[in-house]
C-alpha cells in the first residue's frame, strides 16, 4: 500500500467511524449512512474500506463474542 493510499484509507475510516457513532446514536437512519458510505467511497477511492461495505464486521453488533441468546 502507497502511502496516499494510505491516507485514503485512514480518511475514509476515519469518517466513517464518526457516522457509526451517529448511526448508534440513532442521528443517522440506516439508508442515511448507506448514502454517505457510498459518498466517501467515491471521495476516497479506499483500498480496504471498499470490500465489504455492507459487512461491517469490526462493528461490535456484528461480532460474535457482542451476540447475545434469548433468555428462555
């Protein structure tokens, strides 16, 4: 990875970790942060961040150990 690519990345996650935030806070609605994904994807052009946009599987929703049974 180039180091602008680099920068790409770092900015775009760096963004998109502050509109999570919001989303969790509920400021943001699903379709709203699907839209500025998909904004600073253009934006930034990130390496990493591009993949698997849809799948956030650093978020802790996502994560397995985050995942709780019903209670019986």
């Amino acid at each position: 990875m180039t180091a602008g690519q680099f920068e790409r990345e770092r900015r775009y996650q760096s963004a998109m970790s502050v509109l999570r935030a919001m989303s969790a806070k509920g400021l943001l609605t699903d379709n709203e942060l699907a839209q500025a994904d998909a904004g600073l994807r253009d934006k930034y052009s990130p390496a990493i961040g591009s993949l698997y946009p849809q799948n956030p599987l650093t978020s802790q929703p996502s994560r397995v150990m985050y995942v709780r049974e019903k209670e019986v």
